[in-house]
C-alpha cells in the first residue's frame, strides 16, 4: 500500500520521529523495495491496516478485558498479553500508545 495512503504507517511515523528524527516509511512501502514499511534506527516495522472490526487481541479478548478491569484505576503500568499459539513463536501485543510511551520513556523525552 502506497505510504501516501497508509494512515496507519503516517500515525507510526509521526509517533516514532521524536524517538529518532530519521524515522520514515520505506521506499516502495509493500513494493518489497525496502525491507518492511517503516523505518529507523531502532525498528524495522510492518504495518498492516485492515478494514476490518476484528483485531489480533480478539482471540484474547476475554483475557484482555478481564485483565483491564482487575488493574488499578491510577496505575501507569502497560497491560502487555504474550502469546505463544504455536511452539517458539512468541508475540508480544500491546497498546500502540502504551508502546510509544515506553519508548518515549525509554528515549528520555
């Protein structure tokens, strides 16, 4: 998908640039020109908008909100879910903005 229309891609740009001034999406972004969509010095990143209402935390979705309502009201700690449905493949899913504020975090800024 062209990075011109990728409004997913442009949201993880802009989130990324104060993390590292060289952020930007690939040059043929899905064109297999460059390697993933995004790129900077940190993060090679894929990014994948689909149109539709399903997300890939639905198979957890019990999981997550069981887990959102048990955590304190004031608490600034990131619910985090890792899954492993096959063996040795393991992800991690979280929140695209809890993820930014760990870089931010993590950057100092």
């Amino acid at each position: 998908m062209s990075d011109r229309k990728n409004k997913l891609e442009r949201y993880v740009v802009e989130k990324l640039l104060p993390i590292d001034p060289y952020t930007r999406p690939t040059r043929g972004s899905g064109c297999g020109n460059e390697c993933c969509d995004i790129s900077n010095k940190y993060f090679y990143i894929e990014a994948k908008q689909k149109k539709t209402k399903d997300n890939i935390i639905i198979d957890y979705k019990k999981e997550w909100l069981k887990s959102l309502n048990s955590m304190p009201v004031n608490t600034f700690k990131p619910l985090i879910i890792v899954t492993e449905n096959k063996p040795g493949e393991r992800f991690v899913t979280l929140s695209a903005e809890d993820f930014f504020d760990l870089l931010y975090e993590a950057k100092g800024k």
